[in-house]
C-alpha cells in the first residue's frame, strides 16, 4: 500500500506536513500546524479535490491503491492523502465508514515525517508524530486483528500480524520504544480499544479477508492469469513472481457466522493485548 511510495518519496524532507500531537489525536479535533494554515493549504491544493472526487467511488484497498499511483508520480501529494486519511481513520465517527487498512496508512504518513523531523534535529516533533504513529498502529492492529478472525480464511490472520504489523514494529523497533514510558504505551493500548469498541459495528472487512490463501489460489486457477516479475524491495537487486489478475476478475472471501466471530472476536482482543504487553518487554528494556 502506501509504505513503498513514503520510503521512495523525497517530498517529506520539506516539513510541510499535516501531524496531530497524541493529545491532539485523542481528541481527534485539532491539527498541528493548524495555526500556519496549513489545513487550508491543503484544502486549495487541486490535488485534494481529486482525492475527494476519487473517494466518493472508490473504497478501502482500491483507495489505497490509487494513492500509492499518485504518491509514486509525486510525492508531495502525501499532504492531501494524508488529510484524508486522519479524517477517514481517527476522526471517522461512522462505524459503517470505518476501514482498519486506513489506520495504517495514516501510521505510515506520520512514522515517515517524523523521521524527517528527526533529520531536521527537531526531536520534540519526531517524539510526536512517532507517538501518533505507533497509537494509529495499535489501533489498525487491534481492529485488523479482529476483522481477521471473522473471515473464514485463517490465513487472513497471519497476514495482518506477519505481513502488516510485524515489519512495522521492527522499523521502529528498540530506539523508538525506548522513548515512552510504560504509562504512554498503556495511554495507547486504552485509547485503541476504545476506539475498536466504538466501532464494533463496523462491516466485514472484505479487503482484509482478502490478504489470506484463499484469494492467491483462486485467483492463481483464474482463467487469463499471468504471472510478472516485478522489483523486492526487500532485497538489493531481487525480484518476485506476481499474479496478474484478467479483467473483470473479483474475489468475494467468505465471512463467518455472527456468532462465531462473537468468540472470536474475544479470543482476538485478549491475544492482541497480551502481544502488546510481551512487545513492550521485548523491545523497551
């Protein structure tokens, strides 16, 4: 999603950049930088339109998609997704609207600014914006977690903590833990599963029912498939196979009974906290 194009893009090293303080985002009202306009700067940029035209149509993972497009082709464009993405994640109000995958990108936009402010030797801003990004992280982990175990693809799970959370956690990894106190993260992890108890409501999560097995072996017997090497950027120099989808091809993953991911959901909570209690051990000692 947007990770690849925050890493590759240079824009962000200007400091222009929409970031919410954690006292801020848990009043999910006020926007740092507000007093130099910069919300209103954003607003007027033509691009920020776009990204509202775009939102009316497209949703979740297309959504994300399009924005990694236009952050690949500019990246000063990150400003107007990243507006959005605060008021489609944190200040969503709407359980029905709500998108785990949207935490973590906003997670992203502030870990990748937050860097350049600590470039800039602007340590108070990186200590900000990296606490920002480590709350929106927790509470993608705690819904995605939950949104996981009601898809009927168990693998759906392993994605979200392996492919989504983990990489994360080990970017940020001890330097970053060390700066807060175990009473911040405890602030974090209350203030995420309020959040995930306030939109308990929300609907199935389709796209992330969609990261497990299910959907590469569907798709892998689709008829008009193709296979196309692309660039791992986990390795210098490597490459990876991918699948191609045909036209027209879609996947509907199939989603557990009511019921069922009552318990589920219970078993998912209780796993998430205990990961964050051994996390914090693991990484801030």
């Amino acid at each position: 999603m947007l990770r690849k194009a925050l890493l590759k893009t240079n824009a962000l090293r200007a400091g222009w950049f929409l970031g919410l303080s954690f006292a801020a985002m848990l009043a999910a009202s006020t926007v740092a930088h507000a007093a130099s306009g910069y919300e209103d700067k954003v607003k007027k940029d033509p691009f920020y339109k776009a990204v509202l035209d775009t939102a009316k149509t497209t949703k979740g993972r297309a959504l994300l998609d399009f924005f990694d497009q236009k952050l690949q082709e500019d990246g000063g464009r990150v400003h107007a997704i990243s507006l959005w993405l605060r008021d489609n994640s944190i200040n969503q109000k709407d359980p029905s609207k709500i998108d785990a995958l949207y935490f973590l990108s906003y997670s992203d936009t502030l870990a990748t600014i937050a860097a350049s402010y600590k470039d800039q030797g602007d340590p108070a801003q990186y200590r900000g914006l990296m606490e920002s990004s480590l709350l929106s992280l927790y509470m993608f982990e705690l819904m995605g977690n939950v949104d996981a175990v009601r898809c009927q693809d168990p693998t759906a799970l392993q994605a979200v903590e392996r492919g989504m959370v983990t990489p994360r956690i080990n970017d940020f990894g001890r330097p970053v833990y060390a700066m807060f106190t175990r009473a911040d993260f405890e602030q974090i992890e209350k203030t995420a599963l309020e959040m995930e108890e306030k939109t308990a409501a929300r609907p199935p999560n389709l796209d992330i029912c969609a990261l497990g097995q299910a959907r590469l072996r569907d798709l892998a017997e689709a008829p008009g498939v193709q296979q196309k090497d692309v660039t791992d950027p986990r390795y210098s120099g490597g490459t990876r196979t991918v699948l191609v989808p045909p036209p027209g091809y879609s996947f509907v993953p199939s989603i557990t009974s009511d019921s069922e991911w009552a318990v589920a959901r219970k078993k998912a909570l209780s796993n998430v906290t205990s990961a964050w209690a051994k996390r914090y051990q693991d990484y801030a000692r």
